[in-house]
C-alpha cells in the first residue's frame, strides 16, 4: 500500500434483534434503545452506532491510518503472502524436539 493512497472509507452495519426470537438461542437480548458515538483513536474511526426497537444501524468512518492498523495490515499481507507460518504451541513443541533429535544424528555420524 503506497503512502499516498487514501484509506479513509465509510462502512454502514445494520443490526436488527428479531431473528433471534426464531432461534432456540441461549438468551435473547432486545434493545428499544442505544445510541452510541465514538472516537476510536487506537484504529483511527469514528463510529455512530443507533438502534430503536430493536432496529438500526452502525455507520463506521475511518479517518486515519494509526500504527496499529499498519500493523495489522502488515500481518495481513505476511499471512496472505505466506512468508510466515502459524504453529500452536503444541506443534512447535514438537518441532523443536525433531530438530534437537536431528541434530543429535547429526553429531553421531
């Protein structure tokens, strides 16, 4: 991504709480309510969030590119491009165990 290209874009969610009704959910969460406006330093947006029986929407602008999202667009392009590789834990384990025992043949011939 060049450093003149532009990043700020607008992003619309809706939301609404009645499907749930016809779900056998857990619980059921009904909002008749909620108004929310936000100033999201750490990812650069700022964010309306307004719902009114149930119904409604968020509208999401990201008006700057911060450090964080660099970096999570960096983490982003390694995945994609496969440079790195994601191990559990259990996994590296094991590797390092094979390469320990790798190199301890090694030493024997």
């Amino acid at each position: 991504m060049s450093g003149s290209e532009d990043n700020r874009k607008w992003y619309i969610d809706w939301i609404e709480h009645y499907s749930q009704f016809f779900r056998k959910d857990n619980w059921y969460t009904f909002t008749p309510l909620w108004l929310e406006v936000e100033n999201d330093w750490i990812m650069g947006n700022y964010e309306l969030t307004l719902v009114i029986l149930g119904l409604g929407f968020r509208i999401t602008y990201h008006h700057s590119e911060t450090e964080t999202t660099r970096e999570i667009k960096s983490n982003i392009d390694m995945i994609e491009d496969e440079s790195s590789v994601i191990l559990s834990a259990a996994e590296y384990a094991r590797l390092k165990t094979l390469d320990k025992e790798s190199k301890s043949n090694e030493n024997r011939t």
